[in-house]
C-alpha cells in the first residue's frame, strides 16, 4: 500500500482519467456491443456483458504491469517511439469523432438473445479484441508513468485501475440509459454532433499535449 502510495502522481492519474473519459465516448467495438445488448435485450444484457468487458480491461492491466517496468529499463529510447504513437493514435482518434458519417452507436445491430453465461464471454472477447483497448493499454498508459518516481509497476497500476474505474462507470451508464438516449438523438441529431465535436476537441488537445511533453525516461 506505502508502494502504491508513493508512486502516484496526481497529474498523471488526472491525465489517464481524461484520455479515458475521452475514448469511452469516442465509438468502438466496446460501446457498440454494450448500447446493442441493452437496447436489444434489456439493461441487465447490457451489464452483463459490460462484467466482461471490465475482465478484458483486467487481463490487459495484469499484462502491462508485468512487463512495462522491464521494457523501460532495458530500452529507455522506446518511451519516445510509445509516447508519439500513443499521440498519432488520439489524433486519429479524435478525426473519426468528428469526420463525416461516423459510426452510428445508437442505432443497434440486430442481435438475438444471448444466455447470461455468453453475454459474458462475448463481452470479454469484444473488450480482448479491440485493438483501441490494446492500443490504450500498450501506447496510451505509459504516457502518464513517471519513472524517475520509481515504482512503475505500482503507477501502472493505479493508472490503469483509474482507467477501469472511468470506463465502467461511463459504459454503465450509457447501458442503463441505452434506449433512452437512442430516443433522444434520433430526434435531436444536433446534439449527437456537439457530443462528436467535443470529444474530437479533447482527445486532440491530449494528443498535442503528449507529443509536445519533453520530459524522457528515466530506467527505474
């Protein structure tokens, strides 16, 4: 606990929750399936299958901090080649946001019910193979990792479990609310436009931020 403690940065648990807040709300395979399930088969499909989601998040947390702590000791120069990859990719991220006829998240693919036990698996395999979530984890999470602080297993970590937190919390609540904000933009398709925007000004200015960021590894 005094580990995980001493290791975290404020600044840095406070950037990853905004890139996390940022991509839980930019389309992909994750939110799809989950808006899908709820509409389709009801709030409780929805969550269950966000209980797999949240297991993929994990199974990526456990194999990033396993091995980021080795792969800045041993090649301190890739932090540089992570940081402007990470950085490209919130950029190419943030033009699908904004770019004409973006995906349409709350109009559902047609889906047949699914027992509880597949919802989960199901969700589990959408969240393994999303290459966004394997993008954040490799490229994206070790932006906010400062090594000279030490312990960049711990700030894995607690990074990564402030990025679980972000994601479920946002995907459960747009699960829960599925149907009813699939009303509401279908009406007002005005509102899905500045929500697109907004989320494109975001995870630009985050992108701009981590390329221009000067500070370097530091072997821990």
């Amino acid at each position: 606990m005094d580990a995980l403690t001493s290791a975290v940065d404020v600044h840095g648990v406070l950037g990853m929750a905004a890139v996390a807040t940022g991509m839980v709300l930019t389309p992909g395979p994750n939110m799809i399936y989950l808006v899908s399930r709820s509409i389709v088969q009801g709030r409780r499909a929805g969550l269950l299958s966000l209980s797999g989601v949240a297991m993929g998040f994990l199974v990526y947390l456990g194999a990033v901090t396993a091995g980021i702590a080795a792969v800045f000791a041993v090649v301190p120069l890739l932090y540089t080649a992570i940081k402007l990859a990470g950085a490209a990719y919130l950029l190419r991220l943030a033009w699908q946001a904004v770019k004409p006829g973006g995906t349409a998240v709350f109009a559902p693919q047609d889906l047949p019910p699914d027992p509880p036990r597949r919802l989960v698996t199901m969700g589990l395999l959408t969240c393994l193979l999303n290459p966004k979530i394997a993008v954040m984890y490799v490229s994206l999470l070790p932006q906010f990792v400062v090594p000279a602080r030490g312990h960049v297993a711990a700030q894995s970590l607690v990074l990564g479990l402030t990025q679980i937190a972000v994601a479920v919390t946002v995907n459960g609540l747009i699960a829960m609310s599925a149907g009813t904000i699939a009303s509401f933009l279908a009406r007002r398709p005005g509102w899905l436009r500045i929500q697109r925007y907004a989320m494109g000004t975001v995870l630009a200015g985050l992108a701009l931020r981590i390329a221009s960021d000067r500070a370097e590894a530091v072997a821990a």
